[in-house]
C-alpha cells in the first residue's frame, strides 16, 4: 500500500523559535497534500491543503504567516511553525492523495510537538 | 458546510462480541465518500472501511462492514468477532466527490474487554 512518512517523530523547541516538519511520499506521487492539527483526545482538524507548484489552500482561521507550508515537490510538503509558542504543542499529520480524484488519502505518522 | 456527528464519545464491547459505532453527517451533494478510521495508541490513522455514496451495497472488510443509509445520512460502523487489537480512537470521515479535503467526526474511543 502507499506509504507517507514524516519527520521528525517528535520535537521539542524552546519558545520562539521555529520547527520544521516533512511530509513525503514514498512510492506515489502527490500533487496534493494535507496538514492537520490533533489535541488529545480530540479529532483531527485541517489547517491547510498543500498544492504542488502553487500556494498552499488555509482553512478558517489558521494563520497563513505562522504555518508556513512548501510543497517543493511531487514527494514532498513541508509545514514550518514560525516562533512556535507552548500553545502550539499539538500532534500534527500529514496525509497525501496518490492522484486525486476517487482516491483514499494516505496519513503519516504524524509529530508531536513539544513548544517549552 | 459538511458536518460529521459521532454521538457516542466512547463504547465498549466484550470480546468476540459485535459492536456498532454509530455516524451522521450532514450535506447537500449526491456525490460524496464516507470512510471508517482507525487510530490506535500509536496515532498512526488506519482505513478501515471506505464506502462511495452512489453505491447502494454496503461496504464490508472482513469483520467489518457499514449500514450506509443515504437519505438518513447514516453511516455506522459494525465491528464483529471483536478483538483486542480493535480497541482505538474510531473516526468517522467525509469527502466530497469534488474536492480533496477530508472532514472528520469527533472520534468514538472503543475499549474492548478481554
């Protein structure tokens, strides 16, 4: 089956500063990717749809300048968290479509964010 | 705006008995998916079960299948022979035939009791 892997597993920061977080693709392309966010115990929310080759899609009320999103290339989105403050602390996933259409989108293992 | 309802925040089940998680979601297009989710304490999101809206059959995977009731907007989940390995967060979720983006319920947590 497809597979997306994301990196890192886990990470702690020290408050402002900003983290990076890869979303790939192993063995499919994707021209679209997504990012969602987890507390525990809750659902999972999508804070943006990543296009390759064009400006990432912002659910309501995400902030555009505080989670930046790349997606450089057909195998790979990157969610950056900009002076990452503790209310950031979440989970966050990635998941990918193979081709869009009728597809099942694929998740990643997610992160786990730790902002002190 | 789509919404997904999952009413029952946690259930349990005895082992090798039969449980059903129940789904509602709320829209207007015709054309749509519906998918089942599994996450386990390792929070890696599993497929469970996927159903496509203009198919009238019930999805069904191994001891799992769905009562999928269009016109009421249902889409319960039915787990049987159930396992210990079946204990985890269970998302219901939906994607319009039109866009990508997956809309998921607020979870139902299942313990299963050996």
């Amino acid at each position: 089956g497809a597979v997306v892997s994301q990196h890192p597993s886990r990470v702690i920061c020290k408050s402002g500063t900003s983290v990076k977080i890869e979303c790939r693709s192993l063995d499919f392309q994707a021209t679209t990717m997504f990012w969602y966010r987890q507390f525990p115990k809750q659902s999972l929310m999508l804070m943006a749809t990543s296009n390759e080759g064009s400006k990432a899609t912002y659910e309501q009320g995400v902030e555009k300048d505080k989670f930046l999103i790349n997606h450089a290339s057909l195998t790979l989105s990157t969610l950056t968290v900009t002076s990452a403050h503790p209310e950031d602390s979440s989970f966050y996933i990635c998941s990918a479509n193979r081709g869009g259409g009728r597809e099942t989108q694929y998740f990643g293992p997610g992160t786990r964010l730790l902002v002190l | 705006a789509q919404t997904v309802t999952q009413s029952q925040p946690e259930m349990s089940v005895q082992e090798a008995e039969t449980v059903t998680l129940s789904c509602t979601y709320d829209t207007s297009e015709s054309d749509y998916y519906l998918f089942w989710y599994k996450q386990p304490p390792s929070r890696q999101m599993i497929l469970v079960i996927r159903q496509e809206a203009y198919k009238q059959q019930n999805a069904t995977e191994n001891r799992f299948s769905v009562n999928f009731q269009k016109a009421a907007k249902s889409f319960s989940l039915k787990i049987s022979d159930s396992q210990l390995g079946d204990a985890a967060m269970y998302f219901c979720a939906y994607r319009s035939a039109m866009w990508d983006k997956v809309i998921f319920g607020p979870g139902t947590s299942l313990s299963v009791i050996p």
